[in-house]
C-alpha cells in the first residue's frame, strides 16, 4: 500500500455492528478462552478446575499478551480454506452486483454451533443483501445484521470437518469495488479492499490472520476483460451475448489481498522472470505510458527480491493500471496503480513488489503489526536503491525517511511503531509504520552485520512464507541467526515512542595521546541503548576511522588512541542510528 503524497484523509471508517460495543473484552475473552482451552487440553482439567487454581503469577504474565492485538473480533474455532466469488457485474448501465459465492470452511473447535462472514449490510440504498444461503445443498437459516452474516454449523461438529456454504447476494457496494468510469471515461470495476473493505461485496473473514486461497467466477459484457489474483483458468463466451472470465489463486492470502479488475485494458506479456510471468494490464489509451511505468522496475524488483529473499509466492506477477485509486495497493500476484501515476509513467513498482514477500507472503496477524507489512516494503524499496543506484542515494533514503519520522513526531508524538490495540482502522496507516519501521530494519542490520541480516530475511520468509506471524516471531528468527538477544531493541524502537537526541563533544588530549568523547542523552525519558559509531577524522576528506560504543547511559565519557589531532570527529558516519540531528562539536 502506497498513498499518494495528495491523499491525505483515508475514507470513512467502515460502520460496524453493535459487537464493536466491547470489542477489547470480547477479543481478550476469546484469547483468555483460548488458553483455558489449551490448559484444559494438556491436563484433563476442567476450565473450573483451572480457575480456582490457576496461580496469580501465571494471570499476570497472561493478562500482557492478551492486551496486546487489535480488536478484531477472531474466531479461532473455525478456519476459512477456500472461497469461491461468482459474480456478474458490468452487464447492464446499473452499479448493482450479483453474487454466488461459497466458503468453504475447516472446525477447528469441537460442536461450534455457529459462526460469522463479515459482509456489509444494506442501507441507504447500497450494501449487500443476501438473498439465501445453502449447505449440502439445503437451505439454512440464517441471520445478516450489523455487517455480520451469521451461519449456523452443523449439529456435533468436530474439529478438522470442512463446512461448506454457499450466499446469494447482490446490491452496489458502498466501498470495496467501484465501479466508476476511468480517466478516459470507459466503465471500469476495480477492488480495493484494504484495509477491512473486502467486506464491503465479498462475504469473507475480513482480516489478515485467516487466510484462504479462491476463485473470481466473473460474468460480464465480452468487451470488458477481467484480471483478478492467481491463474487464468477459463474465458467463455455465454449465452445473451455475455462473457464468463474465471481466475484460480492457489496459494491463501489474506482478505485486503483479493483484488478484481474489469476494463477494456491492453495486456502485454511483459517476461518470464525466474519462472514467473511478469504481466501489464494498461488502459488501451495508455499502452505506451503505461508499460513504461510498469517493466522496467518491474522485472529488476521481481528479479532482485527472488533473488535476494527467495522465491515468488504466486503464480503471476501482473501490475494494473487501476481506476479510483491514489497510490497503489500490493495484491498478491496483481498489484494495482492508480490512473493518474500511471498515465505520467510512474508507478511505486518496487515497493509494491517488496510487499509480495512481505505483507502478503508472510503476512502480519494483527493490525498492531502492520510495519511487518510497510516498514518491510519501504525498507526493501531502500534496499533494491542501495543495490542498483550505489550507496550514497541508499544513504539519501535514508535521511529523508528520518526526515519525516522526526516532522511526524511534532504532529504526532506519543505513538510507537507497533499499535496499542487498534481499533479504528483509519489510524491503521502513518509514517512511523513506513519510515520508522524501515529505519528499525536499517539499525537491526547495523547491530548483527548485513550477511546475517539478509540470512535471517531468508531464514524468516523461508519459515512463515504464506502463514502470519507478529513481531517476536520475526525477533526470535533474528536472536537465531545472530545469537544476540533483541528483545530491548525491539521494545526500544517499535514500543518506545519518540527518538534519542545526543548532545556532547569531542577534545585531543596531546598528552595522553587520545580522543575524547563525552555524550548526553537529552531526550525526554529513559535512555536508549545505542550502538554508535564515531568517526574519527585524520584528515579532512579521508575516510574516517570509526569506533563503535555501546552507550546506554544518561551520559557517557569514551577516548581512543591517535596519535595526532584529528580534523573532525562526527557521530553516526555511516548512518546507521536514527535520532534527532546531534548537537556535537569540538570543546
Ligand atoms: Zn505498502
């Protein structure tokens, strides 16, 4: 996901039911169930049993993890597998959609007795009305209320039975997919469901953490083409001068990941890039602009990320050009961009490609951690620079990345990296999750060496590739590889908000023959613990000496041998730490 720097405000946030009344108890209960529910498993107790004895220590280490998620309501007795979209739109001059769409659905507790598609309900003359819903070819009860469909399981379910139902629904979505005419005024249907907007005309579990793999079924007019994640699987013409479009992804995603493109577009095979097939899909009328915002970076990024983290995830890659959309949305294997970037031959290609391995391959489970998403791909953006532009536009990057986390921080102080239990997803996106996430990355690299940095970036993709993961299965991957305990510098840099400033100088001591340092932290609050190089300058324009401290303290005296005065000595040559820019001289 990459906002143009013009859309500032995000949509309205989605009206939720009346189950948001409570939402951190009803999700702390589910988790706190979960528990017992393990407890009970491993002991033959009752839960009873275990909440008269369960010790106070071990409620309190419980009580922090279970704080620490969105508010998403989960569900973790039942598992979505598989979805299958059968839909019609485009065929008349109405904005209305009709859908068929059948989830198939794995137990994972014992007798559920009902469950829940997230799917907007009608008002104001747009939304979705579901007209019926079957199982096993019979008609259940249902119940759609408050943008939650409600389907009851059937009786003595076990764990590991797959459930299968099919909803018939139609109506005009509010959000989720537009329809509207593109730039050039041809009727164009584009997705864009992110955050929790899948919701909005596909009844689905609308979160990251329940991913499932799935089909577009997409009835339409012929002359319309249709692309949508995954395979190609079959286009047919149909009776009544309609045309039937049908893409298979066979790898699960998350629901913000699912994305729809009806258009007349022109589709050019771009290359077979490590065995992937790298696609445009352009307006006709921007057929020129279009490929040459796409290809190029396009084919490097795919080559490069492969290479570099391990292989692609899906079974294309196309990059869309996209009505509606500022900025652009990183779908897994179809990735689309706003119109009016494209049409002036620019699109955010690599970031969006980062995002394939990171944000959807390996995917955050919570909201909370959404900079396992953005900070990834914003990193890895700088990454793909420092490789093909050279080490001083890497190093640019990042001086205005750090620019906008230190400008943010006047705007918006008091906020970390990693949510406090987000629950309104209009605050699900800033510049700290981007450029403060990418800078931890950057640091993280500084602290165990670029070779085992990238080894745990492979070891990590490797492990969690098309699962979720949080922020300390990141971490525990990391302390593996470097054999360095990280839990401070992650709480530091992505629970801690704020960042350290230095204040300090430098003399030659002639006669000790010796540089000395003395450092302060002046920020407000603990200090931090930082791994700082100080670059010694011999003479001007050389390249400096650097001597790493580890200067944790509220103040800090260091010195180091030279055996003449130096020219200069600065703090952070390479830049490597991200802090406010330091008041630093010699004395
Ligand atoms: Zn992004």
């Amino acid at each position: 996901m990459l906002r143009s720097i013009f859309f500032r405000s995000r949509p309205p946030l989605l009206r939720e039911g009346g189950d948001y009344a409570f939402p951190n108890i009803q999700s702390r209960f589910q988790r706190l169930r979960a528990i017992w529910t393990i407890l009970r498993a491993v002991s033959g107790d009752t839960i009873d049993d275990h909440m008269r004895r369960i010790p106070i220590l071990l409620i309190l280490i419980i009580a922090p993890i279970a704080a620490l998620t969105d508010t998403y309501p989960r569900q973790p007795g039942v598992d979505a597998i598989h979805y299958i979209f059968r839909l019609s739109l485009l065929t008349t001059d109405a904005n209305e959609i009709q859908g068929e769409a059948t989830v198939n659905l794995r137990v994972v507790t014992d007798g559920l007795r009902e469950m829940f598609l997230d799917l907007t309900s009608a008002a104001d003359g747009k939304g979705m009305t579901v007209v019926g819903v079957t199982s096993n070819g019979q008609e259940v009860a249902f119940t759609h209320q408050s943008n939650r469909l409600k389907l009851p399981m059937p009786a003595g379910v076990k764990s590991g039975q797959d459930v299968s139902f099919t909803i018939r629904y139609h109506g005009i979505p509010a959000e989720g997919l537009r329809l509207i005419p593109n730039i050039h005024g041809d009727r164009t249907a584009f997705s864009e469901n992110w955050p929790n907007r899948a919701r909005q005309w596909l009844p689905m579990v609308d979160h990251p953490y329940d991913k499932a793999t799935g089909e577009f079924i997409i009835t339409t007019l012929p002359v319309y083409q249709v692309v949508a994640n995954g395979l190609l699987i079959e286009q047919r013409d149909l009776p009544g001068g309609l045309r039937l479009t049908h893409w298979k992804q066979s790898v699960p995603i998350s629901s913000w990941l699912y994305a729809l493109g009806v258009a007349r577009f022109a589709m050019h095979n771009v290359a077979m890039v490590k065995n992937v097939q790298l696609q445009s899909w352009v307006f006709p009328q921007d057929r020129e602009k279009g490929y040459e915002a796409f290809e190029f970076h396009g084919r490097r990024s795919l080559e490069f990320f492969s290479e570099r983290i391990g292989p692609y995830a899906y079974e294309k890659l196309a990059n869309v050009e996209a009505a509606g959309l500022n900025g652009a949305t990183e779908h897994a294997s179809s990735i689309f961009y706003g119109e009016r970037g494209v049409t002036q031959g620019r699109g955010a290609v690599v970031h969006e490609t980062a995002h394939q391995w990171f944000g959807n391959a390996v995917t955050e489970s919570d909201w909370d951690d959404v900079w396992l998403s953005e900070g990834f791909a914003t990193y890895f953006n700088l990454l793909y620079t420092e490789q093909f532009d050279g080490r001083d536009a890497f190093v640019d990057g990042l001086k205005r990345s750090r620019t906008q986390i230190l400008q943010l921080e006047q705007r918006m102080p008091n906020t970390p990296v990693i949510h406090r239990n987000l629950d309104d997803m209009r605050n699900v996106l800033n510049q700290f999750v981007y450029q403060k996430g990418g800078w931890t990355l950057h640091m993280l690299r500084g602290l165990i060496g670029t070779e085992t940095f990238w080894n745990g970036i492979r070891d990590y993709y490797q492990r969690y590739q098309n699962q979720n993961v949080s922020t300390d299965d990141f971490r525990r991957v990391m302390e593996q590889k470097s054999g360095k305990e990280l839990g401070w510098f992650f709480e530091q840099w992505l629970k801690r908000s704020g960042e350290p400033k230095l204040t300090g100088s430098w003399n030659y001591n002639s006669t000790a023959k010796k540089v000395e340092v003395e450092l302060t932290q002046s920020q407000a609050g603990d200090p931090y613990r930082l791994l700082l190089g100080i670059g010694i300058f011999q003479t001007t324009g050389a390249l400096p000496r650097v001597e790493t401290v580890d200067f944790n303290g509220r103040r800090g005296t260091f010195s180091f041998d030279a055996d003449t005065p130096p020219a200069d000595v600065v703090l952070d040559p390479g830049t490597w730490v991200l802090m406010e820019p330091a008041q630093f001289s010699k004395k």
